[in-house]
C-alpha cells in the first residue's frame, strides 16, 4: 500500500505521460494521481478491517460503517467541493477519499475493541479454568 501510494505521488509525471498528451487533461490527471495514491492507503487499510471483521463474523455494523463513511460522508464531501468550492474531478476525489479514510478509521477502532473485548474474555476463561 505504502510503496503504491509513493509511486503514484512521486511518479504521477511519468504514469500520467503513458497515457495522456492533451495538455487541459494532463492537468486533472496529476492532480488525480496524486489524490488516488492517498486513496491507495486508505483502501487498502479499510479492506484489510473489513476482511478481519469478518474473520470475526462481525459484518452488520461494518456495513453500517461502510454506509455512514460512503454515502452520508464522502460523497456530499466530494459534491460539496466539486461543485461549491471548484474543485472539479478533484474535489469529487477527494471527497471518496475521505469517506475511504473515515471508513478506515471507525472499521480499524471496531476491530481493535472486539479484539480487546474478546482478550479479556480469554483471560477470564483462561483463569477461571487455571482456578479449578
């Protein structure tokens, strides 16, 4: 994920130049680039949350997330400042990548508590059998 996101920032020049030689188009594709390499991260962090939540069986309240991060975050996010703020492409962009991050964030905390919560309930059958 780290190594991605480092190639799509520091090479945007060079992958935007494969595949593109309109000078207007060029200018939204840098800017976009550099956008989905920060997506790379989240992403991939939010995935991995969500893969692990399900080894849990815990997939109600992930959707939930999912919906809240997506929906009634990034997306406004991303209309807001696509069309109030300017931003074109990139606001829309950006936009998706914070719901991405907020996804991550609140899918990776979930999984840190059920993971303590089911630590402690461990421990305590652990001791419980220990004490007989």
């Amino acid at each position: 994920m780290a190594f991605s996101c480092v190639v799509f920032i520091l090479g945007n020049n060079f992958l935007v130049g494969l595949y593109i030689d309109e000078s207007e188009v060029t200018r939204y594709a840098l800017n976009i680039v550099i956008i989905a390499g920060f997506f790379q991260l989240s992403d991939g962090i939010q995935c991995t949350a969500l893969g692990l939540l399900r080894g849990l069986e815990d997939v109600n309240v992930p959707t939930l997330i999912s919906f809240f991060a997506y929906w009634i975050a990034g997306i406004p996010i991303g209309y807001f400042l696509a069309f109030h703020f300017a931003w074109d492409v990139s606001g829309v962009w950006i936009g998706l990548w914070m719901g991405l991050t907020l996804s991550a964030i609140f899918l990776t905390s979930r999984f840190y508590w059920l993971a303590t919560r089911y630590r402690v309930s461990a421990d305590k059958s652990s001791e419980s059998l220990t004490a007989r």
